[in-house]
C-alpha cells in the first residue's frame, strides 16, 4: 500500500490521512464485524493512532463490548452511514481502517482470516490465505 494515503466517508463529510505504513491487513469474520459492515467481514488495516489524522468532520461513535470484555468504539459517518474506523480497547495506541473508507483500497492486501468459525456458510475465503477462529497470538 501506498503510504501516504487517505480516505473518507461516501458523502465527503469525513476525511482522514495516514502517513505511516500499515502494521497488519486481514479480513475478521466475527459476528460484531459483520454486523458493523453489514457483510461477510471487516476488512481491516491496523494502524499506530499517531500515524492518523482526522482532516475534515466528526465521526459518531459506536460503542460495544468484545467477547474478551474491552471496548471497540467504530467510528462512522452520521450523514450517510459509511463506516471508518475502530479504536480497539485491548490495542493501545493503535486503530482499525475498513479497507472501504480508502480513497483507492487496491493496495489492500490481507495476510490472513481471523475468526473463521463465525464466517457464514456464503463467505467465498481466499483459499491460500492463513486461517484462525479467533486472534491469532502475536
């Protein structure tokens, strides 16, 4: 991926930049993400929160309580409904992109699939890609 890069909401409302190299890209399966993205998962880029910069508008926020008991906060536009973004309560000093909010989301490219024993049954996974059912231990 091509850094810097930036992204937004559909409307234009919300825009953000990225100066730092992304530290993970993968593809979550769990049942939150795919109720946030309305789909089969929550294509992620992981990111340092200092590397980040909201240039334009103010997300709402969403707050929601993960299996392991932190907080995920997803960030989203409140004018047309474009998800952007997650602080994540159990990474510090880090954030989650949607692959989607990008202005050009070619260069997404996902190391592997995480929480594969909630993906649904229609979820055509990328064959060659790793495979976990839940977070994989760092």
């Amino acid at each position: 991926m091509d850094v810097p890069f930036s992204g937004g909401c559909a409307c234009g409302a919300i825009r953000y930049t990225y100066t730092g190299a992304p530290r993970y890209m993968g593809n979550c399966h769990c049942r939150h993400c795919q109720q946030a993205t309305g789909s089969a998962y929550f294509p992620t880029v992981l990111m340092k929160e200092a590397d980040f910069a909201l240039e334009k508008g103010e997300p709402a926020w969403y707050e929601r309580t993960a299996d392991k008991g932190h907080a995920m906060r997803r960030a989203f536009c409140s004018a047309c409904g474009s998800p952007l973004f997650l602080v994540n309560g159990a990474g510090r000093g880090a954030m989650v992109l949607y692959a989607g909010s990008l202005d050009d989301p070619s260069g997404y490219e996902p190391s592997r699939d995480l929480f594969v024993k909630s993906a649904q049954p229609w979820d055509l996974m990328h064959p060659e890609l790793p495979k976990s059912d839940g977070m994989p231990e760092r």
